[in-house]
C-alpha cells in the first residue's frame, strides 16, 4: 500500500467534520469556550454621557474669563446623577462615571480649582467637551462585538458582560476517549517489569485535548489482547465519545491488534500508513458517529501527529474554520540535507536573530522515542517530500510547538 500525503490524509480527516451543537454557558464558565453565534449588545455603553474625571460640570462659556468664580448647586457621584439643569454661572461636583447634568457641556478637573464653601474657582480653561464621555463612546445596542469561532479569554468576558450578557452560546466540548495498548506499558509512578516502560503518551494526548477545549476520557492501559481491548473500544462507544484516540498498535504486526479489534467493531477503515517522518503509521476511520484516530505508540511520533491531526479535528468540531496548526517562516540555524519521500517534521531549537527574525536549528538526533528532546524543541522544521538539502541561512517553514 502506498504511503498517503500528509495533506491528503488531513482532507480526508476533517471531511463531513460539522461542528457540536451549541450549549449556552454562564460567563464564569466561558473562558477559553469557543463562541458558536455572534453576539450583538443588549445596550449602548456608556449610556449616558459621563465624566471621566473627579472635577466639576460647567458650562464652557462660563469660563470665558479665567479665574473665573462658579457657584456649587449640587453633587453627582457614580450611581446617583444630579436631577437639575445648570444654568449661568454654576457647577455641579461631580464624580468619575457620574452622568454629566443637563446644562453641562465640560469637565473642570479638580486639580485646576479651588473652593470656598459653596463657590468654586477655575483656575484654567479646559478644552470644550473635556473628560465626557459621551454616550455610546464605547458601543451601541445592537452593534456585534462579538464574533462566532471566537475562542473566549478574560477581555471578551469583560466585554460580554458590559453587554449585558450573563450567558454565551458556546460549542459543546468534544469528548475524546484515549486509549493507550501495549503489554509493555505501565502507569507512572508503579514498578514496571524487566521487560515494560512508563507510559507517556496518553497523558499528553490527554493535556492537548484539553488544551483544544476538548475533553479528555482515559481509558487507560489495554494489553495485547483482543477481548481487553474490544471491551476498552466499547466504553467509548457507550460513553459517545466524539473521537476514539488509540495509542500504539495500529500497524501490521503480530502483537499490532487494533486494526483488527476496530474492524471486529465495525469501524470503516479510511486510510493508514502516511508519508511522513515522525508518525508513518497513522490510522483513521470511524465507528458510527465517533471518529477514529489511532496514533502511533512511540512517544514523539504520537505527539507530533496528535498535533497535527487530533488538533485540526478539534478545531474543526469546535466550528474554527482557519487551520488550529498554522505554519510559519524562519531562518535555519544549521545545514540541513536533503529529503526523502517522506514529509519530514524535523525537532529545532527555536532562537530570534538580532534583526528579531526566528532561527529553527535541527537538533542532530531525531528519534521517534526522544521525548526530551522534544520537550526542548521550539518548533517542528517542516520538510516536504524530496526536499534538496538546505544550508543554514535559508527562509524554511516551521510548525511552532
């Protein structure tokens, strides 16, 4: 069987992928949510003029003559306006977001005055119009400030809740069940055998599902066994599970039985085997309605591929149209040689050049199992099939980690 192009693979993931059906989340529980409509404003902020300043409201032409002597009729703080009109010659103390009172036109800051009992004295002239803000200053009812794909952080919550939205539309959170296999796997912190590992996979598969604003369902360790691991791809099943994520074991060796114990299942095969380094043996199908992408077991390989591929999955089901894993350019910091077939995702040190440009240096070592060295990487060098050989200097495309 050939090997598929890492485009085409991606393609063939992603199609018929729609997004999950909206929730409606309170604002404490919307960070990091991504919007599913575009949200207009229930109201015009401010809606009043108001001061913008501690001082107070006068008439501009009063302070045609400087000093000039005004004659104090009221107070305005936040929350409780004056009820009257200023006429000729007078002013009202006024406060930081207090409306600014009929008759008014300008805000003399307290610093440029001062004040005997019930008269107050401009010391200076401000600008006409200065410290009000005037009504709508900052948005309109009715005006959308918000936009659907919108992943929500701490200034569009702010900003919702000035709209008086107390609760958004959101995309509901894709459950992704995570299946590690291998006889070889222990959990961490247990004594593995002579002959096992510490398992790693599953938790930073888990920690980037998160990070997607999926939610993550360990199904834990399934040993080579086809019964284990058949009741292992049920759970999912029974849980409804958007994505089924297995770890290890999706390709054609004796002990690789997940292809298998997914096909048992009814899981239509949509391809495996891709052209590229790390993560060759990458499988995707589904089960029904639940989505099916096995990752290959060792350590580097399952990550890069997590990212290339369970991230734009996400994304997708989460209504984000542009691409979650966006390249971009840097300088090489070393040669680099020439390619193969294979679509080459090479680890790099990531470092900014005097001119502010990004340097990717190779790391010489690129073994699928190095998960420290991919710890230290900064970006993903991406070397397409046949690539020519490169020497340090030239503009290459990165994948930043």
């Amino acid at each position: 069987m050939s090997l598929m192009p890492v485009a085409e693979a991606l393609a063939h993931l992603l199609d018929g992928v729609t997004p999950r059906p909206t929730e409606w989340v309170a604002l404490a529980d919307a960070n990091g949510r991504i919007l599913s409509e575009d949200m207009a404003s229930t109201r015009t902020q401010p809606p009043f003029a108001a001061s913008a300043m501690d001082g107070y409201a006068v008439r501009h032409a009063d302070l045609a003559e400087i000093p000039a002597r005004l004659k104090v009729i009221g107070e305005a703080p936040a929350g409780h306006g004056f009820a009257g009109c200023i006429g000729d010659g007078e002013t009202v103390r006024i406060f930081t977001g207090a409306p600014v009172p009929e008759g008014a036109d300008t805000i003399l800051i307290q610093e440029d005055t001062t004040r005997d009992g019930d008269t107050v004295t401009a010391l200076e002239c401000p600008a006409f119009g200065a410290f009000v803000r005037p009504a709508g200053l900052d948005f309109m009812e009715g005006e959308v400030l918000l936009r659907a794909q919108r992943k929500l952080g701490y200034r569009d919550l702010a900003l919702a809740a000035a709209m008086n939205h107390a609760r958004l539309p959101v995309h509901k959170k894709p459950v992704v069940a995570i299946l590690a296999t291998g006889d070889e796997l222990v959990q961490p912190g247990t004594e593995p055998g002579p002959d096992q590992i510490i398992a790693s996979n599953h938790l930073g598969i888990s920690a980037l599902v998160e990070d997607c604003g999926g939610v993550p369902l360990d199904l834990g360790i399934s040993p080579d066994d086809s019964i284990a691991m058949a009741g292992h791809v049920r759970q999912a099943i029974e849980a409804q599970a958007d994505i089924l994520v297995t770890l290890g074991g999706a390709s054609v060796g004796d002990h690789d039985l997940v292809q298998d114990v997914l096909g048992a299942e009814g899981m239509d095969l949509a391809f495996w085997r891709i052209a590229m380094r790390p993560g060759k043996p990458l499988m995707a199908g589904h089960l029904g309605a639940t989505k099916v992408l096995g990752l290959p077991g060792n350590p580097v390989s399952s990550l890069v591929c997590g990212l290339l591929f369970l991230k734009p999955l996400l994304a997708a089901m989460l209504g984000q149209e542009q691409a979650a894993t966006q390249e971009s350019q840097a300088i090489l910091g070393a040669d680099i040689g020439e390619n193969d077939r294979r679509q080459d995702y090479v680890r790099a040190e990531l470092s900014q050049g005097p001119d502010g440009k990004l340097i990717a240096t190779p790391f010489g070592k690129q073994d699928s199992s190095m998960l420290a060295l991919l710890a230290r990487s900064g970006a993903l060098i991406v070397r397409p099939p046949h690539a020519p050989a490169l020497k340090a200097g030239a503009s290459v495309p990165i994948v930043r980690l």
